[in-house]
C-alpha cells in the first residue's frame, strides 16, 4: 500500500512537470489514498498524553502536641498503621507527677468546699468562744487590778525566788571556790552556776510580775488588750454564722480550677503517646529515642492509599478533554500496566505560577500496588 501511494504521488508530480511544459495547469484530483492519510495524520494530533503522579488520598504529618523527650518508637517507615494506633511516646515520669500533684490538691478544694457548706462545726465554735471569754478575763482582770489574794501569791512568789537565787548563788560561790583547788570537776561548777542564771532569771520575772501589779496596767496596755478581745469575739461571731454565700463560692471557684489543672494535666499525659489519626502506611519518619522534640519538628507522616490519586496540571487549551467523573484509562509506568480510574476533581483556579489547572483522577488501590510518587499516563 505504501510502495502504490508512493507511485501514485510521483506520476502526479511527473503530469504537473509536463503539463507545465504545454504552458496549462489543471487542478489535479486527490485520491482516495490521500484522503485517508490526511484524516491519519488529524487523527494522530488530537491525541495528547498528560503525566501526574499519584499520591494518596489521604496525607497526615505527625507532630507532638508539647515538647520532651521521645522514649520509644513503635513504627518504621513502610508499616502499615491502623488508625488510633500509637506511633512514639515521650517520657512520661514528670507528667505523672504532676497529674498527681493536681489530684491531691483537687481532693483538698474538695474537701474545703465541702466543709464550708455544712458549716463550722460544733467543737470550733466552742474552741472559739473559749478563746474569746478567755481574752476578756484577762483584760478584766488587767484593768481592775489584782485581787488581794492574788497579790499576795504574787509577794510569795517574790520571796520565795528571791531565796532561791541567794542559796544557789552561795552554791554557786563554794563550788567556784573547790573548782579552783581541784576539789570538785568543771561539770560540777558549771551546772552550779548554770543552776544560778535560772534562779536569777526566775527572780527578775517575779520582782516585775509584783511591780507590774502594785503599780497597774497603763493605759496602751488595756487598749492593746480590749483590741484583741474585740478581735476574738469576732471570730467567735464568725465560727458561729460559719462561712458566707461569698466565701461558699470561692471554694466552689478553688474547685472548679483544681479539676482543670486536672484535666490538663490527665491531657498533657495522654497525649505523651501520640497515635494515628488515619489509616495507612507510614511513609516517612525523623525521629529516633533519646531526641528532644518539639511541636514545630514534624516527626513522621501517615499516608491513606486505599485510593489514591493522580494528579497532573492541564493547560487551558486542553481542559475540555476533562470532565467530572469521566472514566479514563491510566497508565502506569511503574507496574506496566493501565488501571481504570475517574476524574474526581478539576481546579476552579489555574495555577499562578504554571497557569495550568490541576486535575485529579481518583484510582481504587485496595491491594496497595500503587504508591506515592509513581508516575501515571492518560492518553486523551
């Protein structure tokens, strides 16, 4: 067929060259060969191939949710993951301390709160009046003076230190006195003379406590202890109406933040095992136990390829040979063979920088044959 084509063409060229020589030039009919090789030749240029790479349908970079230290690594790149299933894990020691630490002082706002609502309870307010009548005794009795009876115990107690420090400093005199010519230890005169500063001590105590009585209180000292009498009879008051509406709330407030240092830190726990939040395969990782890591380091990626997609930019010119959910063959170059997929997805936006609109074709992948990054061909 090809050898006749050729001649066909040569005997035309052949009659033009002679009929040029006549001085005539006629139309020359094409053949029907000819006709068939020029609907070839269109036929061969609408067809275009349009190359993309395929990526999974999903794709998740894992990061940890606070800094630490990574303690272990249950994963390696190419395992499959399960969604939910834990990936690595950071030390957990100090966490765990914490969340305890929040517990025990939850448990103590409890507590408190719970007491302020029943009330104070009876023996407090007992303690609080006895405190009260006990101040104002005292005061009474400082105001009015000693009574003759306690004025004398106070002259007898008087006498009698004065006693005792004239005979323990005689002692103590006789004892100094054979310490020098050997006759008794050191211990001896010491604890002679230390048994003396106690009398002494004890004497000025008792000469001013009769002198402080004979002469009466001043008048700072009564305002000073009316003040504290005023003093304790509020607290009585108090422990009798025990806590206010207001202070009920702030035991209440003293909970509630307490249950949320909880929580945060029952959180910041949970989250020291970082997990998958999709199924897939773990396609890269950077991490390795024993490193410090931070929120901002991506520590690994999880890719979804259950489906997978290849995408590929399409020039303006040639965007209506796509459209939603067209069926179209992919060829990829990678298994040698084609797969059926659909387009999924068609960009409503060209892209700035290569004015071309992205196009996604979508390709069941149950077995996992195709993988991120391998090339697919569509023919259109």
């Amino acid at each position: 067929m090809g050898m006749r084509k050729w001649s066909y063409t040569m005997a035309g060229i052949a009659l033009m060259v002679v009929m040029a020589g006549c001085g005539t030039v006629q139309p020359v009919a094409l053949t029907a060969d000819a006709n068939q090789g020029q609907q070839a030749t269109q036929a061969s240029d609408q067809l275009r191939a349009f190359t993309g790479k395929v990526e999974g349908i999903e794709e998740v970079t894992i990061y940890a949710k606070s800094s630490g230290r990574v303690a272990n690594v249950f994963r390696d790149t190419g395992d499959e993951i399960q969604a939910g299933a834990p990936l690595f894990g950071l030390e957990q020691e100090e966490l765990a301390a914490s969340l305890r630490i929040a517990k025990a002082d939850l448990a103590l706002a409890k507590a408190k709160w719970e007491e302020a609502k029943k009330g104070t309870r009876t023996e407090e307010v007992l303690y609080a009046q006895a405190g009260w009548q006990q101040a104002n005794q005292k005061y009474l009795d400082l105001k009015n003076g000693k009574r003759p009876e306690e004025m004398a115990q106070l002259e007898a107690s008087y006498q009698s230190a004065k006693t005792n420090v004239e005979l323990t400093a005689a002692k103590r005199d006789r004892t100094q006195a054979l310490f020098a010519q050997g006759a008794v230890s050191k211990q001896a005169w010491e604890d002679a003379q230390s048994a003396y500063s106690q009398a002494e001590a004890q004497y000025r105590r008792s000469e001013e406590d009769l002198a402080m009585a004979k002469q009466g209180a001043t008048q700072p000292t009564l305002q000073a202890m009316q003040a504290n009498v005023e003093q304790m009879k509020a607290m009585y008051d108090k422990a009798k109406k025990g806590a206010t509406p207001e202070q009920i709330a702030q035991y209440a407030a003293g909970v509630e933040r307490a249950q949320a240092a909880v929580d945060n830190a029952e959180y910041q726990l949970k989250n020291a095992t970082i997990t998958s939040p999709i199924k897939g395969y773990l396609s890269a990782k950077s991490i390795h136990a024993g490193e410090m890591i931070s929120p901002s380091f991506a520590a690994m990626t999880v890719v979804n390829t259950e489906k997978v997609y290849v995408v590929m930019g399409v020039a303006e010119k040639d965007l209506e040979r796509f459209a939603l959910g067209k069926e179209v063959d992919v060829a990829i170059d990678a298994l040698h063979k084609s797969m059926r997929g659909n387009v999924e997805r068609i960009s409503p936006k060209a892209d700035a920088g290569t004015d071309t609109f992205t196009v996604k074709i979508v390709i069941e992948n149950k077995d996992g044959a195709l993988r991120s990054g391998m090339t697919g061909i569509v023919s259109l």
